[in-house]
C-alpha cells in the first residue's frame, strides 16, 4: 500500500528539520534521487531521503542576497535543510508525490511515484 503524503511527513518527525545538507545525488538515467543530511559534526544521525522514479526534477542553486563571500562554484556552498513539504498528486491516473524543499541558496521540486525514508 502506498503511504500518504502525511504519513510520510510524519515520518520524519518535523517539518521544520534545520540540518546540513551532506549529498544530493541524482541519476538522470535511473530517475533516482538521494538527499543525505545531518548534524555538520557528526555522521551518525544522518538521514537519508530516496525518491524513486521521478518525473519532475527542479534544482536550481542562487546567490541573490549573499552576504560576505561569493563562492565560485556551488561546492564551496554549506546548504541547510530546513523544510520539506509532500502532496499527493494525480497526473493521468498516476498516483505521485509533489516534493518541495526549502534549502535556503537552492529551490527544489521534485514529482516522483515513491518516497523512501
């Protein structure tokens, strides 16, 4: 059976998470995505979230209102994960999920058919 999006945000215990951003990966060929993030100290409460068979995959990183030093390329960025919002959706029959992650320096959006935490 397949989790509502509510179920799936309890899982994860708050929506308001405030953590490291520690790996983002996305296999375009596998439509598969992994977010990994976490204590900035410490490695062993990390969590990772994985999204499966995507659809919509948005990732767009922006400096507007930096303060202090303008990194040149986005790894030199620390990315703090504060929120995550799920939806159900219906596309053409299709039972989805509509991801949004607030990530302050990155907007992302993602539709998927699961989610994995």
């Amino acid at each position: 059976m397949r989790p509502s999006s509510q179920a799936l945000i309890e899982q994860l215990g708050t929506d308001y998470i405030d953590a490291r951003l520690k790996g983002f990966t996305y296999d375009h060929e596998t439509h598969f995505i992994q977010i990994r993030y976490g204590d900035s100290n410490n490695i062993e409460n990390d969590k990772v979230i994985i999204f499966r068979d995507c659809f919509t995959v948005s990732i767009n990183t922006w400096l507007e209102g930096m303060k202090g030093n303008i990194p040149r390329k986005p790894d030199e960025m620390n990315y703090f994960f504060h929120k995550i919002t799920i939806e159900d959706i219906e596309i053409n029959g299709v039972q989805l999920y509509k991801c949004s992650m607030i990530i302050p320096m990155m907007d992302c959006l993602i539709t998927c058919v699961t989610i994995v935490l």
